[in-house]
C-alpha cells in the first residue's frame, strides 16, 4: 500500500545509471600479434636496426613466469594431498591402538 508523500523543497537523489560495454578478447590473436611483433624485433636486430623497448616481449616474459609460478601451485597441491593421506592413515593406526 503506497502512502502518500509529503511534499519537498529538496530534490531527491536519481540513482545513477550502470553503463556496462562488454569487450571481446581474443587470446590467439593476442598472441599473435605479439609472435609477429616478435619476429620483426628479431629480424630488425639481424639487420642492424636498433628498436626501442619492446613491451610486447615485457608482456610476453610476464605471462610465461606466470604459466611457471601456476605449476609451482600444482606442486603445492599435490603436497597437500599427501599430508592429508599421511594424516588419514596416522588416525587410522592411533584409533587401532587404542580400539
């Protein structure tokens, strides 16, 4: 039930719109772009020219650290899992002791 408003000399607050542009990423014509980048950097040292700082191999050396720190993970897990194997079997033999 809507009760009726009393009137106001102060605006109320509209609230403020969500503008939402979704954006499409391509990761294989990421690397793309950065392959062919690449290679022109390369071949432009074979031929004498000198290039300015590259960002695109920055970005590229980040990302193969980061696929490297992600097996590191994948090592942590299966450590973890073997602890909780150890700890599993070590309550199984405590609670054959003390049955």
């Amino acid at each position: 039930m809507a009760g009726m408003r009393l009137p106001s000399f102060f605006k109320s607050r509209q609230p403020k719109q969500f503008e939402f542009s979704p954006r499409y990423y391509n990761e294989s014509k990421e690397a793309m772009k950065e392959r062919k980048a690449r290679i022109k950097a390369e071949l432009d040292r074979e031929n004498g020219k000198i290039t300015e700082y590259n960002s695109l191999h920055l970005r590229g050396a980040l990302k193969q650290q980061w696929k490297g720190n992600k097996n590191i993970s994948s090592f942590s897990k299966k450590s973890n899992s073997r602890i909780l194997i150890i700890l599993a079997i070590l309550f199984g033999l405590v609670y054959l002791v003390l049955k």
